[in-house]
C-alpha cells in the first residue's frame, strides 16, 4: 500500500475541548466587570497632590488627598495636580544630575542667556525660577502648556529688565533688584493670563560677558578693583592724619587757654591780696608797718650767726673785746 500523508492526517482522531459551562462563563464575565468597574471608581490622591474631576470633559468638582470615588467608565476623569511641590526651570542651563557634584547638561544655550543691556553691552545670565501650583483648576483648563508660557514670560522679563540696565548693574550690585523686578512682572502677566501659577523666587546664578570679551572685562574688572582699593587706602591716611592733626591742635589751643586762665587767675589773686594788704595798712599804718618789720626779722635774724644789738639811745660805743656767740670769752 502506497503512503499518503494526507490520508495519515484525516484518519488522524481529532481531540475534543472541553465544553465550558455557561454559568462559569457568566461569573468570569461578571469579575472582569466588577474588577474594571472598581478599578475605574475608586482612585486615591496623595498628600502633595489635589484631585480635578472631569465629568464628560467639564470641571465638576476639586479633592483633597485621601481615597475617593468617582463615576466609572470614564464618565469622570481625575487629573492629579501636585500642589504642594516647588516646581524649578532653569535658564541659560541645565542640571543633569543633581547632587554633592552637580552634573550639568552639555549644549549651548546662549539662546536664551544672551542679552542686551541698556549701555549697549552684552551678557550671559543665567538664572532659576522656582514655582508653585496655585490654582489647579486654572493651571489645566486656562492655559495651554503652562510650562512652555511660563518659559517664554520668565525669558521676555528678564531681557526687559536687563535691557533697562547697564551692565555693571547687571553683573555686580544690581543682581538682587534685578531678581525681584523679574519676579514681580512675571508674576503679574502670569495672573492676568489665569496660569494658576506662583513666582516663589527668582535667583540669577550667575551673570557674565560673552566669552571672546571676558578677558578684556576681566582687565577693566582688575582695573576698577585696583581703583577702588588705591582709593580706600587714600582715605585710610587722611582719616588717621587728619583727626591726629585736629587733635593736637586742639590739645594745644586747650592748653594755652588753661596757661591764660592759671596766670589770669594768678595775678587777680596776687592783685586782691596787695589790695587787701594796702587797705588794712591804711587803715593802721603804724601797726601794719611794725608787724611787717617783725615779721620780716623774724624770718632774718635766724639767719644771722653772730648778733650785736646796740641801743640806739647809746652815745659812746665801749669796746668789748673777745666777743663770741656765748657772750665772751676769757
């Protein structure tokens, strides 16, 4: 007999599949559904985040965070919005990997870091934006893509202020004003375009000239730096000579007045002390002339080692010869 593979093939007994019974069916259909119907009416929120329902496409309602329930089969949507989370953008950069050592994104972005200031100058500012969700409903229904606008207002802010500067400003003592002025007109076009958006901060992180001049800013920097010391120590000396100076000429005029006053006060003291003198010898002169003699001998005689009192009534002057301190000799 001659084989054939087709007859081997139909001869074959084909295996017969289990009948499935139609109650099993039905149960198997009605968990499917149940668990679609679960999965798509019980959602839950987290504690950053609030939930905006849709209902067909229209705002219904907003939830906090917590478990919820809502209609199912997409009838209500939910869209989750973190609203306690400080959202960042960077500008003139970008962070690849954060960290003790930041790692930074390769590419040029001078795009949007180059800018114009008011002196005709040009500068390379980098600078962050920190934000927040402050409407949610606004922040999905008002705007389309909020974080592209927020780009392009933050990026027209800054070369609006920028360009009101002069550079000097920009890179040195006017930073600060620079962030809050960007900060403020940011955060005014945002609420009037219903973003539900708020500016937390505005920091520039760094402010510097192109490239190919930032040798020569460097040199007038050096320059200006070197300035402004020469000049400090300039005023350093005349604020140690000058105040010196002041105070010895002011010691010296001190003490010439102390000089006049004591020798002032001398002679008005030596000249009422001779006038008291005077009026009380006028008015006993005889006294005042013996008490002056005395006084005077008094302070004389002492002084005198050898005294010979003679009476000035005596007429003949008898010779004592041998004549000592004791009263004579022998």
């Amino acid at each position: 007999m001659k084989y054939d593979p087709e007859m081997m093939v139909r001869s074959r007994p084909v295996p017969k599949l289990p009948e499935l019974n139609r109650s099993t069916v039905q149960w198997v259909a009605i968990g499917v559904l149940a668990i679609i119907l679960l999965s798509t009416t019980f959602y839950s929120v987290a504690t950053d985040e609030v939930g905006v329902v849709k209902r067909l496409g229209a705002y219904t309602r907003t939830v906090q965070s917590g478990l919820h329930m809502k209609l199912p089969f997409a009838v209500e949507k939910v869209h989750k919005v973190r609203v306690k989370h400080v959202f960042k953008q960077e500008f003139g950069f970008a962070t690849e990997r954060p960290g003790v050592r930041t790692v930074y994104r390769r590419g040029d972005f001078t795009a949007e870091s180059l800018m114009l200031t008011g002196d005709l100058n040009a500068a390379v500012v980098e600078w962050i934006v920190q934000f927040r969700i402050s409407d949610p409903v606004q922040y999905l229904f008002e705007v389309r893509g909020v974080p592209e606008t927020l780009r392009d207002v933050a990026e027209s802010a800054m070369r609006q202020i920028v360009g009101d500067r002069s550079v000097t400003e920009v890179l040195t003592v006017g930073r600060r004003e620079v962030a809050d002025e960007a900060q403020m007109i940011m955060q005014g076009i945002l609420d009037s375009y219903e973003a539900g958006i708020q500016i937390e901060t505005v920091n520039l992180k760094d402010v510097n000239p192109p490239s190919p001049v930032k040798p020569s800013f460097n040199e007038v920097n050096e320059a200006k730096q070197e300035k402004e010391r020469l000049i400090n120590e300039a005023w350093s000396e005349y604020n140690k000579a000058v105040p010196a100076a002041e105070g010895e000429a002011e010691r010296v005029i001190r003490a010439a007045e102390g000089y006049a006053l004591a020798r002032v006060n001398r002679a008005e003291g030596d000249a009422e002390r001779f006038v008291a003198v005077w009026r009380e010898y006028s008015r006993a002169r005889d006294v005042t002339k013996r008490r002056l003699y005395l006084e005077t001998m008094s302070e004389i005689l002492p002084l005198i080692p050898n005294k010979i009192i003679v009476d000035p009534e005596l007429k003949n002057l008898i010779p004592l010869l041998q004549l000592d301190a004791k009263g004579g000799g022998k």
